[in-house]
C-alpha cells in the first residue's frame, strides 16, 4: 500500500477467495477508500472483467468504484468504503430479519441489480456477503450496496458458460444447462430469490451437507434435484406472509423462461409497499 505512495493503511475490511480488502486514507485528500487487492501474478479475464465492468457503473445501490492503481505485487481497486460492514455480517447478528427490514434492503438490492442488468452488466455473485452496508444519519436502517463484480459479465461479448458464482445461490441453469449457455441475468434474479429466502427464514433453501471442502457429485445432484422440484422447507415457526412467499415462489422457479423478470419484481405487491428513500 505505502508502495503506491497514494494511500495509507488503516485497517483491514475483509478477505475473499481471491485477494484482499484493506482501508486505506487517500494522502492526496484524506479521503478514505476500500481498497481491493488482486495478486498480480494471478491476473486472468475475471480480473479484467471485474475492473472493466465495475468501472461503468455508478449507482446508490452499486459500491462506487473509483480508481485501480498497480503496487509491485497487486492491481489495487480502490473504492467507496461501506461503514456497516455486508448483510451476511448483519442477518447472521439478528439470525433473520423481520419482513420489512427484509423487504427495506431487498428493494435496494433489486433496484441495484436492475440498474447493472441495464447497463448490461449481470454479477453472476450476487450473495449475502457481497452486498455491503452504509450507514447514513437519519435513517433508520443502513443502505445496501452491491461490490464484488468479479465473476461479472457484460452483454456484449459471448453468451455466459462458465459455472461461476457460489453453489447455495447458484440457479439450476448454471449449475446444469443443455447447450453450454445461460442468461447470468436470469441467474441472478434466482441469486436474489435465495437471498430474500436466507433474509426470511436464516439458512439456505438448498444446500450440500456441510462437512468436506468439495461437495460430491452426489450431494449437488440432490440439491439440483429438490432445486428443480421447487423443493424447499418454508418452515412454519417463521412467520412470512403470502405475498412474500409468492414472490420467493417466482424468483425461484427452476425454468429461466419462467422466473420473474425483475421488472415485475418491483410491480409485485409485496415489493410496492414501502419503497426506501432514493440514496
Ligand atoms: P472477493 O472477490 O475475494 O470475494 P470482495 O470484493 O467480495 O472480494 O471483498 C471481500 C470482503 O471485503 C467483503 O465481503 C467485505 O467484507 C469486504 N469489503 C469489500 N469491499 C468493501 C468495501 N467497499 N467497503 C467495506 N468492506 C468491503
Ligand atoms: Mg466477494
Ligand atoms: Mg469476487
């Protein structure tokens, strides 16, 4: 970081499966910023795409990209600093959310999304732990902020193939798929289907026992099997209403041509109610 000669280190945020997030104050303005490192040995196309694609965006519900830098060893993101830390942090300290706090961040959530799917940008990682919170004075509850495009893809260029993404948030389609194809927009409406459900009810719908570092074959067959069957608990000492339950109905159904567009996502009645002030 002192590398860089731009930023001083003040903490770090978080590890993900690929590198490093640190906080960093800009010496130039005092400006704080996260700031993702990538080890440069390791560059590849999903580092190139998390850059390329991230870099475009610029929305209140899209962690807010700002500038990549190079240090000896790392290509360096730097990047809005989201004070609350991600949503998983914040369901797993409630063990879930009542409805209309789930209801609060799912509608930024989908707005985000929907603004990234227009700019022709779908993430292919959309989970709890990649969806950051900030505060604001005044509000009631944090604001939601997507980061982590690093598995992202844009419109323009081929059809998406690879599995990529997080297996209990990973739709049917990616998982199996006839002709070697997906819609990773399609795929993440699903993404956000499951995190509604982990909002509701505090697990996962589907998942492979947990235990040994790679699933077997088997397990996955299973969870694609109850995946398809629309086969998932909605346990009865939680409390959800129907509307909820009808929209997770429809973000989770297995045919991609039959899920619910975003779109009407946000006409759904359980998503009209409410809607959260603009960030
Ligand atoms: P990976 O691609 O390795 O999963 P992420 O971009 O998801 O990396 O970052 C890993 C973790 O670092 C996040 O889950 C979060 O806890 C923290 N983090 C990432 N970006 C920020 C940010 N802008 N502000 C605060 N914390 C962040
Ligand atoms: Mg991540
Ligand atoms: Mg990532």
């Amino acid at each position: 970081l002192k590398e860089s000669g731009r930023y001083e280190r003040v903490q770090s945020l978080g590890k993900g499966a690929f590198g490093f997030v640190q906080l960093g104050r800009k010496l130039q303005n005092n400006e704080l910023a996260a700031i993702k490192f990538l080890k440069r040995g390791d560059v590849n196309k999903y580092v190139e795409s998390e850059i390329l694609n991230h870099s475009m965006l610029r929305h209140p519900h899209v962690i807010q990209f700002k500038e990549v830098f190079l240090t000896a060893d790392y290509i360096c993101i730097a990047m809005e600093y989201a004070t609350g830390g991600s949503l998983f942090s914040y369901v797993q300290s409630q063990a879930r959310l009542k409805e209309a706090v789930a209801r609060w961040f799912f509608q930024q959530l989908v707005i985000g999304v929907d603004y990234c799917h227009k700019r022709g940008v779908a993430n292919r990682d959309i989970k709890l732990e990649n969806t950051l919170l900030q505060k604001v004075d005044g509000l009631p509850l944090p604001l939601l902020k997507i980061c982590d495009f690093g598995y992202s893809k844009a419109d323009m260029r081929s059809a998406a193939k690879s599995k990529v993404g997080t297996l209990t948030y990973m739709a049917p389609e990616v998982l199996v798929n006839r002709d070697g194809k997906y819609d990773g927009k399609v795929a993440d409406i699903w993404s956000c289907g499951v995190m509604l459900y982990v909002m509701f009810y505090g697990r996962y719908p589907f998942e492979v026992p947990a235990g040994a570092a790679m699933p077997k074959a088997t397990e996955i067959l299973s969870m694609l099997d109850n995946m398809v069957r629309q086969k998932y608990e909605l346990p009865a000492k939680v409390e959800v209403s129907e509307p909820g339950k009808d929209l997770l109905k429809k973000m989770l159904l297995p045919d991609p041509k039959e899920r619910i567009t975003l779109e009407d996502v946000m006409k759904h009645p359980w998503f009209t109610t409410n809607l959260p002030p603009e960030a």
